[in-house]
C-alpha cells in the first residue's frame, strides 16, 4: 500500500467520534412531519433557514442576474472568464458595504482590504498559513465551533491553545484566562502567535462585550501578537446588547494612535455569507485586514480557493441593492428572535435554562447540568445518547467544543419550521418530567474536577482514521 | 504581483510562508503579464498595443455555451419544478452535487471517446485544478519530500505544488532530440538526483496533453511512466486538464484507458486531475476534480475539498449542461475542430515567418523554437529575446524558462483566447520582425 503523508493519515479529520453518531442516527431516522413523524429532529445545524422567502424574491424580481445579464446584455463571456484574484471589484465592494451596514455604520471598510475566499473556512486556514509556522500556537477561549480543530491545524501544522472560560461569569474571556493559556503554551514551548475569537460566539450565541475586546487588544499589544475576529455570526445579533466589532475598538483607542503600536496591522476579521445570509452552499468568505502584506499573501493564497465568478456577480447585485439589504438585515434579525424566545420558552417549560447572555446566532447554549447523573462527561455523554435515542433530537454535546463543564449543549432554532421546533421542545418536556423521578440532584453543581478535564482530553484526542459510510456526516456543521 | 511596502518601522512578523517568494510571482511569466495588463491590445481604441499570447485561455467556443444557456434557462436559475433555490444554497456537502458528479464522469468518458470508464463516486470535486494538484500534494508527500516533473512544465506548477505544502519539485529533464518525450532514462536521473539532496520521491505529475509542449502523451511513455512508478513504490498523478483539447480524439490516450487494460492491477497509485477552465473555457468558475483509483486518497481528498468547495450554484449549472448528452457530444466535437483550424493558422504564420514550432496535437498554445534566433544560446540570450518580442513586437509570449525548459530559446505562443483577426494581426507583426531581423542581419 502506497504511503500517503502524515496529513493524511494520522491527523487526519480531527473528528470527535461522538459527532459522527448523531449525524449518523439522524440520517438513519429523519423527522418528517408527514413521512417520519417520529424520527430525530436535526438540531445540531447551525444553518439559517429562516429568511429564504425574502431571497426568493429579490431574485424573482431581478431574474436577469442570475441569468449572466447586466443592463439587458449578457455578460456570460466576460464572468466565465473572470478569476483574477483580487476578486470583481463590484462584489467587493457589495461586500463592504454589507459588512458596514450590519454595523449599524459605525466603521467602514475598504475594497482593497478584503480578500475573498471559497467560505470562512478557507478564510480561517488561509490566515494561519500567513500568521503562523507548524508548531506554533494561537489561543481559543472555550468552548468554540469544533470545526476549528480541522481548519486551523490540519494542514497548517499550527496548534490551539485554549483559553478557559466558565460558567461563573457566562464564559466571558478574563484577564487571568487569557494569562493562563499564554502560560500553558509557554510550559508546551509552543510560540503563541495569536488569539483567534468568534463574535458572536459560537456555540455560545454572546456578542463580545467592549471591555471583553479592549482586554484583548490590551493583551496583543503588550504580547505582540496578532488577533483574528470571525465575525460570521455578526448579521445574527437579535437583541442588545448591540454588536460591537473589534474594528470599533480599535478606532475609538487613543493610545493605539501611536505609531510604534501599529495594533491595527494586526487585527484581521473573517466574514461570510453562510450564516447570515443562509448560503453555506455558495461558498462565499473573506478576509479583511489594514495589514498590506496579509492581504497581499492572502490574496495569492485565495488562488486555492477562490469564490466562482458566477456567485460573485450574483452576490455583487443582490447585496448592491441597499434598500434590499436594510430591510434583510431588520427582517431577518427578528425573525431569529423571535425564533430564539420560542425556543427558551420551551426550554423553561421543560425546566432547562440556557446561557441569558444569548443575544446572537442560530442556537442556543443550554445548561443540562441538572439533568446529568454526575459532574463529568461520561455523564454528559450519557445523557447526550438518551436525547439522540430516547428523545430524538440531535444536539451537540459541550464536550466537543472543548467546554471545560461538562453539561453544556448547543441546540439549533433557525434551521427547521415552528411547528417542528414546538414538537421538539414537547419532546424534550417529557423526558425531563419522566427523568425527574431517577436522578439525584445533590452535587450536580460542583466544579469541574481534575478527572472530568482529562477524561475530555483523552476523547477528545482520539483522532481516528475511518474508512465509511460514516464519512458523509463528518462536516462539522457551524 | 507584488506589492510593494514602505516599511518605516519593524513590521508585525507573518509566516515564512507569507514572506516567501515561492508564489513565484516575480517570474517573467508574470512580468508579461504586467506590460499587457498596461498596454492591452484593442483592434479599435489601441491598435497598437501588446497582444496577449500568454494567457491558456479557450475563448473559440463561448457562443456554444451562450446558445445552451439561452435554450436551458433552469440550468441558471432555481424552482420551476428543478431544485429549489433554498435547497442548492444550504448544499455544502463536501461530497459534490451526484448529478453533477454523475455529468463530469460522463463528460471525462465522452472526452476519452469512451475508451475508459468513470466511476462518479470516485470524483472529488475542488475550487479548480490549482486546489486539486495542491491537494493532492498535501495528500501524498510530506514537507521536504519530492515531486518529479517533466521539463518544460507549467509555471504555476512552482507555486501549486510547492508554496504552501514545503513539497520540492525535481525536474525531469527532456530536451528536443526526441521532441521532449519523457524518457525512462531521464525519470532514472531525476529519482537519483532527488535521492542525492535527500529527498524522498513520492510521486511524478506529468500533464497530459503536455503544457507548455501541447502534445498528448505517447502510449508507449505513458506504460514506461506506470511501470517506473510501480517499481519504485510511488504515486502517479496525470493532470489532463487539456484532455478535452486535442485536435483529433483517437490521438489522446489517458492513463486510465491503460489502466483499465491491465484490469486496475496497481491502479491505487494513479490519480487523475481534470478542470473546465480550458476544455469549456470556464476559469472564473473554480470546477476542478481528483479523480482517484485509490480509496483513502478519495476519502482523504473529500475531507480536504472543504476549503475549496465548489460554489453549489455552479454545479446546479454544470450539471444541467453536462448532463445533456446531445450537447456535450456536439461541444466536444466542434470545439475540437475550431481549436485545430486555429493551430493550423498559427503553424502557417509562423512558419511562413520562418519560425518552426514543435509538431504538436493539442492544447490552446504551440511550442515554438526560436533558438536560431538568439544572439546566445543561454537563459539571458533567450530572456534578452523574449524582451525584444514583447516590447518591440507587442506580443506577450512565455519564454520556455519560465516552465524550466533545459535549453533556451523555446517559446509558449496561446492562440485559442483571441479572435481570428487579432491572430492575423499578431502573426503578421512576427513575420514582419523576422523579415527586419533578416535584413539586418544581411546588412551587417
């Protein structure tokens, strides 16, 4: 058998094994309301379902653009042949003008910063290409999307270090936390090169606060190193607090003025239209940086993953269209509140909270500690299994977005209709009323142990090589 | 191209990745491309400006692709009893649309007349043929390990195969004495010559039809190349982006058709690359496959396809056309007899310029021997050349150094990404240098 590099086959996907399951169990069993009423309800996709119907009729309204025509003539030949990296300048600046204006437009952004990729994932891998050699580190605040254990480190060779968040203060990222992993790398002998933060959070569904983002910077600047703010979640902020980007930050600082600091070259934004606009399948991501040489490197390296011509002009007319996009932006940021209180309401009905910092996302973070049997992650599994067998729906297990609590589960709302979300919850109301009667609540709230932190690392390094039908579900979803 | 930087004050360290020049931008290849880029030919608003020759592009069949469009509406748009709008922009399923798989194995079938079968699941689909000849490095070497590839090859080779994955590229020599043929002798000296700087071979990657050669690979090297591979235990890759592109079909024979004559025996170390960007002229498309006899690598691929999908509306589009049988028989036909009226124009232009081109059967481009022409026979000799042709003549041609060909004074001439006038235009600026080289060289 032919060797095959060290990528390819010990690192391989970085694949928590429990994932696999859910998915698995979901296509073996799907809900349907009418065909499979009793199958398992996907809620473990974080996809945003809800705002199809304002699209559909923007393009039924505009029907040329997708048919390859500007002002009535084709432009078939012209985009077919387009695949200059610099990206087209009017999806560019489309783009731009998107991101300000779901910054309520506090800062704007320039065309020639941004760096187009085939979606964030690419995006995110890409930056660490250009900010990181293999071997060296960029710290995470946990918990964060497990896709991240792929995208930043399989082909790159960088690794992650976490930055331990808890629940005693909602998973805010603090001063000590950040001091800790800096620590933690240190005794790995590993070079921190960066922090890499998504805001909004996922899975948390929090925007960052100002003084959270000012830590931040006050750390990079003192550490000399870079940040990296996904901001893919940004359009999805349903409630106040209002969402605040990094780039404001670094506007409003007066000591950052100063010359030698240039922090401002090393603060880089990921952006995407999956989430916020519903299309993961159009592969749309780009970077954004003051730092010329980023965008120089990035731009080169987007050859690899460029975004199809045929979607950028598409996308340069849709998101050209203002009027269009303000009222996208409200409509859809309702509809997901809305979406977001049926599904805390329904939670409270069955006896579970969720994180009340959520104010952004698809999902929410939902405490089930109570529901665990004991204070570790065998018991989260334990209990992760009974709602995927017991109960039908697919969630995603705090474990595997490296939550040092075990508990914890980030539960989807924007990827399937209310009627479908209200059953869920009904379901989910049973079991914790059948559930109450067998466990014992006393010590559910004491802190994580010793053994519950290495339990998780032990299953969660158990990075296994499959061959299968399994490898269908193996995207993480975000 | 670069960029360049005042640096006044240290500036915040990037990756030695980032810093690198393996991108290889700063290479005539890419010069070329700057002084066109600045002066670009226009019949009417600058007639005198540089003709771009360098640039693979496919440009002879658009009104085909234009006339489909037009007939099939639902390839480009959603609903209407098709698949809806919301359902194609949530697919982000690393494994590919099926019917667009199903229609680019058939597609790669017809291409090969039928002389090799496809499985579409062996498909992997990437954002265009650079992802996938990167992916595929990734995938079969490690950092620091070797890639032998025939000389002359593409230039973006340097940056495909290189930049990203720290792989090495050790040439295998070829030279005109036996048109640039790979011989086993030649693939002998570049396993040694790797062996010598400590590298570990793990695979070779020929292109065929070759770029910049534009010939399709001979039956006979195509059996020795599988055999050397075999005996030393190493993969095989074929980008047969061109494959589309040969002027006669029954003179393109891939390494799958011979696989499948020795029964798949040792298939697992054969990987094929295919892309539309010059078969249909689809560049700004990103439509680039791995195809892979070889399980793990399939598997492997599709993980890794996740950064470089391809845009899911696209492959709703291509897999309506591709899928439509009456037009892709006729596509590939007709394309294939424009691309062979437009070599035959150009072998006649130059050659009644005086200038011989490598006998050729395929591909957008021909190979062109300018070697009597050089004051000297060294890389300088041909670069002072190639400077000549592109500021005196306003052509950009690619000088043969640029795709690491051993002896000077080769050129890559594109003819398939102009009109018929503008290839009348360029020709007749060449003859007309050539006749004033002549008479001067008279004079003096």
């Amino acid at each position: 058998m032919k060797l095959l590099s060290t990528k390819a086959t010990c690192n391989s996907h970085g694949q928590d094994s429990s994932y696999f399951l859910g998915w698995e169990e979901y296509e073996k069993n799907p809900y349907d309301v009418v065909q499979n009423p009793k199958g398992i309800i996907q809620m473990g996709l974080a996809e945003n379902q809800l705002s199809f119907d304002l699209l559909e009729s923007w393009l039924a309204k505009n029907p040329d653009v997708a048919g390859f025509k500007r002002d009535g003539k084709s432009i078939f030949r012209e985009l077919a042949l387009f695949q200059d990296y610099h990206g087209l300048p009017s999806f560019k600046k489309a783009l731009v003008d998107f991101m300000a204006e779901i910054r309520g437009n506090k800062i704007t952004f320039d065309p020639n910063h941004i760096v187009l990729t085939a979606g964030a994932t690419s995006a995110n891998e890409t930056l660490m290409f250009c900010l990181a050699e293999q071997g060296e580190a960029f710290l995470l605040p946990t918990p964060y999307y497990p896709g991240f254990d792929r995208d930043l480190k399989w082909r790159t060779g960088v690794e992650i270090v976490p930055i331990q968040c808890t629940s005693s203060n909602n998973f805010q990222i603090t001063e000590s936390a950040l001091q800790q992993a800096h620590e933690e790398a240190k005794k790995k002998n590993l070079r921190v090169k960066g922090v890499l933060v998504t805001n909004p959070s996922n899975p948390l569904g929090t925007t960052m606060s100002k003084s959270e983002l000012n830590l931040l910077i006050d750390f990079i600047k003192d550490k000399d190193m870079h940040l990296i703010s996904d901001e893919i979640y940004s359009g999805t902020v349903f409630t106040s607090p209002n969402f605040v980007s990094v780039m404001e930050i670094l506007k409003e600082r007066n000591d950052l003025k100063d010359f030698d600091a240039n922090v401002s070259e090393r603060v880089h934004i990921v952006y995407s239209l999956s989430k916020d606009l519903g299309l993961p399948g159009f592969r749309v991501g780009a970077i954004y940086s003051e730092n010329d040489m980023v965008v120089a490197a990035a731009t080169k390296m987007s050859s690899f993953g460029l975004v199809s011509s045929q979607t950028q002009y598409l996308l340069s007319a849709m998101l050209g269209d203002k009027k269009f996009t303000r009222n996208y932006i409200s409509e859809n940021q309702k509809r997901l509140k809305k979406r977001q209180g049926m599904l805390v309401l329904g939670l409270q009905k069955a006896g579970i909270s969720c994180l009340k910092t959520n104010n952004a996302g698809l999902f929410c973070w939902v405490d089930m500690r109570n529901l665990l049997s004991s204070n570790t992650f065998e018991a989260e599994m334990e209990l992760w299994k009974k709602i995927l067998y017991n109960v039908k729906l697919n969630i995603s297990p705090g474990a595997s977005c490296h939550c040092t609590e075990p508990g914890w589960f980030r539960v989807c709302f924007a990827n399937m209709s209310e009627d479908t979300l209200n059953l869920a919850m009904k379901r989910l109301k049973d079991f914790v009323a059948n559930n109450n009667g067998e466990e014992c609540s006393s010590n559910k709230r004491t802190r994580s142990t010793q053994a519950s932190r290495s339990f998780s690392r032990k299953s969660l390094s158990n990075w296994v090589f499959r061959l299968s039908s399994r490898d269908r579900h193996e995207q993480e979803e975000r | 191209m670069g960029i360049e930087i005042e640096q006044s004050h240290p500036s915040v360290e990037l990756s030695s990745i980032a810093i690198s020049e393996t991108h290889g931008e700063n290479s005539p290849y890419f010069a070329g491309w700057k002084a066109y880029d600045e002066d670009p030919y226009h019949e009417i608003t600058n007639p005198s400006g540089v003709i771009q020759m360098g640039l693979a592009e496919n440009q002879v069949s658009f009104d085909l692709l234009e006339k489909y469009l037009e007939e099939n509406s639902e390839a480009s748009t959603w609903g209407k009893g098709g698949t809806s709008f919301r359902e194609n922009a949530l697919f982000q399923d690393y494994h590919g649309l099926k019917s667009f798989r199903k229609a680019m194995a058939s597609f790669m079938e017809k291409i090969r007349g039928n002389k090799a079968k496809f499985d579409y699941e062996r498909i992997v689909l990437t954002a265009g043929a650079t992802a996938a000849n990167e992916l595929l490095t990734f995938i079969l070497a490690n950092p620091g390990d070797a890639l032998l590839v025939p000389t002359p090859y593409y230039p973006g080779f340097d940056r495909d195969l290189r930049w990203r994955t720290g792989v090495n590229i050790v040439p295998i020599h070829c030279d005109s004495s036996n048109n640039f043929q790979i011989t086993l002798e030649a693939l002998e000296t570049a396993y040694k010559n790797a062996e010598s700087m400590n590298m570990k071979v793990k695979a070779v990657l020929i292109t065929n039809p070759s770029n910049p050669l534009g010939i399709a690979i001979q039956r006979s090297v195509l059996e020795d190349i599988l055999d050397f591979v075999t005996r030393k235990n190493i993969h095989l890759v074929s980008d047969e982006i061109y494959s589309g592109s040969v002027f006669s079909s029954h003179e393109f024979i891939s390494v799958a058709e011979i696989l499948e004559s020795r029964q798949y025996k040792d298939a697992e170390r054969v990987h094929i690359v295919y892309s539309l960007s010059k078969d249909l002229g689809l560049p700004g498309f990103r439509v680039g496959t791995i195809y892979s006899y070889n399980d793990k690598v399939v598997t492997t691929a599709r993980r890794m396809s996740s950064f470089t999908l391809i845009s899911s509306q696209t492959q709703h589009l291509l897999a309506s056309m591709l899928s439509d049988e009456s037009f892709t028989d006729n596509y590939i036909k007709i394309n294939r007899e424009r691309l062979r009226k437009r070599y035959d124009m150009i072998i006649e232009g130059l050659k009644s310029a005086g200038i011989e081109c490598l006998k050729g059967n395929a591909g957008l481009f021909c190979w062109m021997n300018m070697s009597p022409m050089l004051e000297n026979d060294t890389r300088e000799g041909e670069l002072k050349l190639w400077n000549e042709i592109l500021n005196e003549v306003k052509l950009n041609i690619s000088p043969g150094c640029s795709c690491h060909c051993s002896e000077p004074g080769w050129f890559r001439v594109c003819f398939a990404n102009m009109s018929e006038q503008t290839l009348e235009i360029a020709l007749k600026r060449i003859r007309d240098f050539m006749n004033n080289k002549d008479r001067k060289d008279i004079e003096n």
